[in-house]
C-alpha cells in the first residue's frame, strides 16, 4: 500500500484519487474559520478508509480532525480551547 499526492493504491491495490493536502487545509480552516499552525497532519488508512488526520493550533484554541480523503467530508471535528 502506498500514501501519496494524489492518485495512489489502495490497499485493495486499486488506484483511487485523493483530495490534495492543500484541498484538506482548507476545509479544515473553513470549519475552523481561522488558520493557524498544522501541529501534526498526515495521510493514513483508518478502518478501511484513507483519511487526512491532524491537529490546527489557532492562538489558544486546538482543532482535531479527521477528513476522508477521497470525498473531503470531515468525518470527526474536536475543538479544545
């Protein structure tokens, strides 16, 4: 299986097309309605699906979330201030 850009394998070995880091950031400071400091992000498999996954630091407020990779739907969305 291999992570990356744009067009990879999934695990089932097919080609599937993904969503850009640059297209998830942005969902991601939409929902947010700030931008700030990517703490972590990053492409992995999650219960069978390829998801973005990271933490967006805004002044003293921390997003957590979990975007599907091939649709941009957030799929989890946590706000610890």
């Amino acid at each position: 299986m291999q992570l990356c850009g744009r067009k990879c394998l999934t695990s089932s070995g097919s080609s599937g097309t993904y969503i850009s880091e640059a297209q998830a950031k942005q969902i991601v400071e939409q929902r947010a309605g700030t931008t700030g400091t990517y703490r972590e992000f990053k492409l992995e498999r999650d219960d069978g699906r390829t998801v973005y996954e990271g933490e967006l630091r805004s002044g003293q407020t921390e997003y957590d979330f979990t975007i599907d990779a091939t649709t941009g739907t957030i799929l989890e969305w946590e706000v610890d201030r």
